[in-house]
C-alpha cells in the first residue's frame, strides 16, 4: 500500500497542465499620449486537451486593469467594412495549437496606465488559465523598455 502512494505522488507534477503552456515574446507597447497600451506575446498549448486564457493581472499594479481584446469585422451602413476592438471575456487554446496575441487580432489591453510605471525597470505578468476544474498560472517577466513617456 505504502508502494502505491509514493508512485502515485512521483508521477503527479509530471501530469500537471501548467508545465505544458509557454508564455514567449511578451513585449508592451507603451506610447506617449494614448491613456492605454498594448501586449503581445505567443502562447502555446502543448496538452493533449484545450486551456482557456480568462485573466491577466500584472505587479507591481501599473495599470488600471487588463482586458482581453479582438478585433471583429464590422459594417457601417455605407456598407464600408472595419475593424472594431471589443473585449472578450477568454480566449481558448485548442490542443498542440498557439494563440498569437498581436496587432489586428487578439491582444492584451492595458488600461488606465499609471505614471507610477516610470518607477519600475521590471513588471511581472500573471496570465490565468482554466482546463476543466483546473486553473493554474503562469509568471512572465518583461522589462519596461526606455518610453518617451518616461522621460
Ligand atoms: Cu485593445
């Protein structure tokens, strides 16, 4: 019985769904002026199973929030097509696939940017996922790039 046990918790971490999401390539886009920013980054899921992005925060709090956005086409009614950003509440990451989080398409908004992110060289990003009954987490960290909003 003992036997079984220490089997049992050997084999667990191995089986873990975070060990098989990579966060790569997060950058900001921090401009002078506009109130909010931008964040991209490639987000693989190498699980045989789909995660669901649902959250981001980062620390120190620099930013208001952050919203999970897209952008969808749309129509005005001179029949013109755009793009209009909204935001989502997930995003889903289908088995072995990655989620490009990128200009035009899926990205991370970050609103309401604090003066007081001139203070940091560094921001931590926590990106939240859900698979089933499971959530785990996943830390990035990104430097504050030299901004002319900071000087
Ligand atoms: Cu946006």
């Amino acid at each position: 019985m003992a036997m079984r046990w220490i089997v049992f918790l050997f084999i667990f971490p191995v089986l873990l769904a975070s060990d098989k999401v990579t966060v790569k390539n997060l950058g900001l886009k921090i401009l002078n002026g506009p109130k909010n920013g931008a964040g991209y980054a490639s987000v693989y899921n190498g699980n045989a199973f789909a995660v669901t992005l649902y959250k981001v925060e980062v620390q120190p709090e620099v930013f208001d929030r952050v919203e999970l956005h897209d952008h969808v086409p749309r129509e005005d009614k001179n029949g013109t097509q755009y793009m209009e950003m909204i935001e989502i509440p997930e995003m889903e990451i289908a088995p072995g696939a990655t989620l490009f989080l990128q200009r035009g398409g899926k990205h991370l908004m970050l609103m309401g940017i604090k003066p007081t992110l001139c203070g940091f060289k560094k921001l931590t990003f926590e990106f939240f996922f859900r698979t089933g009954k499971d959530s785990f987490e996943q830390k990035v960290v990104v430097d504050v790039l030299k901004n002319k909003r900071c000087e």
